[in-house]
C-alpha cells in the first residue's frame, strides 16, 4: 500500500502550529468566555470553531487576531505574541494573516475594488495600477470579477461575503480566520462558499479556521473542530472523533442520537442511583 506523505513534513514542530492559546484566560473584564484551553491550530488543516450563539466564538477569533489581549496567559499567532509586540512587527504578522469578520466588514462609501486594496494600501508599497489588478486578480478567484466597480449596497449578501473573502486574501495570507462565512446565506450558496474554501487552502495551502454554526458547512469543510461552551472548551480534536463523541453537547449539537451502549449506560445509571 503506497505510503501517504505527511503534509508539512519539511516544517519544523512550531511551523506546524498557525495559532495557539497557552494557558490562556479570554474575555471581558467580567466575563471569562474561555479558560486553560490550550488551543494548538495546525498549518494547512481547516479548523472549524463551533458552539452556541453567545459562547464566545467570535471572542476567540478576536483575541487570536490581535484585536482583544487575554485575560491571563499567552495567544500566539504564526508563532508571535501579538500582544507583546511593537506595531511595525505587528503589523508584519498581521501582513500574512486574513480575516473575514462576521458582518464582513465592507466599507460601503468604497468600491469593491477600493475595499479590497485596503490592505495592500495598509501594508504595501503597491503602485496603483499593480493593486487594481491584484484586486481584480482576487475577484476572479471568488467569482466575482464582474462586481470590481460596484458599491457593496448593490451587491447581494453572498456577493458580499465573496467580496469581503476576496478582500482578506488580498496579500495572500498564510491564515485565513472567517467568522461565520455562510451564516445568512442560503444552502446552495453557503455550499459554494463552502467549496471556495476547500480550493482555496488546497490551491494557496493556506490553514483556514472557521467560526460556524452551520452543520452541513462543518461536515463538508472541517479537518478539526474546537468546541466552546460558555467558559469553557468542550472538545478539541478531529471532526471524525467529534462525530462519534458521547459528550452530550457535541450529541446534541450533531443532533446526534447517544449511542445504545451510552443509552443503556444511563438507564443503568437511573435505574441504581440511590433514592
Ligand atoms: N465588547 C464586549 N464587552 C463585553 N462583553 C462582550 C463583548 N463582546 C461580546 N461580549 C459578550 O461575550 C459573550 C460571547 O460573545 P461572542 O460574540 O464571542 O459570541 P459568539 O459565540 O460569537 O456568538 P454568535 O454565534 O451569536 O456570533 C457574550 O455573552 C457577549 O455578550
Ligand atoms: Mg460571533
């Protein structure tokens, strides 16, 4: 049987991790949304990060992006402490990062076309004429090559999340993070999105973490899932493990069924349990 190639073989372990969370305390001053996780992401997987609406998904995306420092403990993106740093290397980090905000985020005075040089203005040295053909370059990627001059008021909302997808891989980013990409869209489009995604970190191999609460989306796209609870990790592994865990939030999350062997276990339970 031939042998399969580890993916990233050549990397060194730390180049094998995009993003982690260290013994990390994340949140508000009054609210603790996630704790002692200890969260590694790995270079060229999908992770999808999923939970209930409130838990603190969009929470964690921010303070692995820069945008909320931890509480307590350390967040590590592509190797670096972003909260440690000065706002020139910072900024070189975030340079190799894109993200997909969860409203995505458009500018609605610019154009398509404007919004998606934003970050090579930001970061780049780019001659005009070199960023418009990037951002055209972007647009075909997504399939939107036609909207370039269009404002984003005129575009509908899967044109939208394509745009503002086209946006974060301006500068071809080693990690895209997306907060809820096909949230609001319907099945068809948010499928098509779904198989942007997978084409994207097959062609580019770029490691890809999610933020959805889409179930058909997690099963098509997800290599690994984290799950958060209010305050708390529930599960962190494979999507297959995810699958067939007896955790009742990831059952009922899958809106699995527990399996007969769990089911009997309760009963056992119920029916000995002391009065
Ligand atoms: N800036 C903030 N200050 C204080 N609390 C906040 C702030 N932003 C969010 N929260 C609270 O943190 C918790 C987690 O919010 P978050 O937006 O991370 O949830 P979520 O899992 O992304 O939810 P959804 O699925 O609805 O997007 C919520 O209780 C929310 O009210
Ligand atoms: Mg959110």
């Amino acid at each position: 049987m031939p042998q399969t190639e580890p993916l990233f073989s050549q990397l060194t372990p730390d180049d094998d991790i995009v993003a982690e969370t260290r013994n990390e305390r994340i949140g508000y001053p009054n609210l603790t949304t996630l704790e002692g996780a200890n969260l590694k992401f790995k270079r060229g997987e999908v992770t999808c990060i999923i939970g209930g609406s409130g838990c603190g998904k969009s929470t964690l995306m921010k303070a692995l992006i820069g945008l909320l420092p931890p509480l307590a403990g350390e967040v590590r993106l592509l190797g670096e402490n972003l909260y440690a740093l000065e706002e020139d290397q910072r900024n070189a980090v975030l340079r190799r990062v894109g993200v997909l905000f969860q409203n995505g985020a458009l500018i609605n005075s610019l154009s398509v076309a404007e919004n998606i040089m934003l970050p090579m203005r930001r970061h780049t040295q780019m001659p005009e004429a070199v960023m418009l053909a990037t951002a055209r370059l972007k647009l075909r990627q997504v399939g939107l090559e036609h909207a370039l001059h269009m404002l984003p008021e005129q575009l509908s909302g899967g044109m939208k999340k394509r745009a503002a997808l086209a946006r974060a891989l301006a500068l071809d980013p080693e990690v895209l993070l997306c907060d809820e990409p096909s949230a609001g869209l319907d099945p068809l489009t948010g499928a098509g999105l779904d198989r942007l995604l997978l084409d994207i970190r097959r062609i580019f191999k770029i490691s890809i973490i999610v933020v959805t609460h889409e179930l058909n989306s997690i099963r098509a796209i997800a290599d690994r899932i984290v799950m958060v609870a209010p305050g708390r990790l529930v599960f962190f592994g494979p999507l297959a493990e995810a699958l067939i865990s007896n955790d009742p939030d990831l059952v009922s999350f899958f809106g699995r069924q527990a399996t007969e062997q769990t089911a009997s276990n309760s009963l056992y339970h119920l029916l000995t349990e002391a009065p």
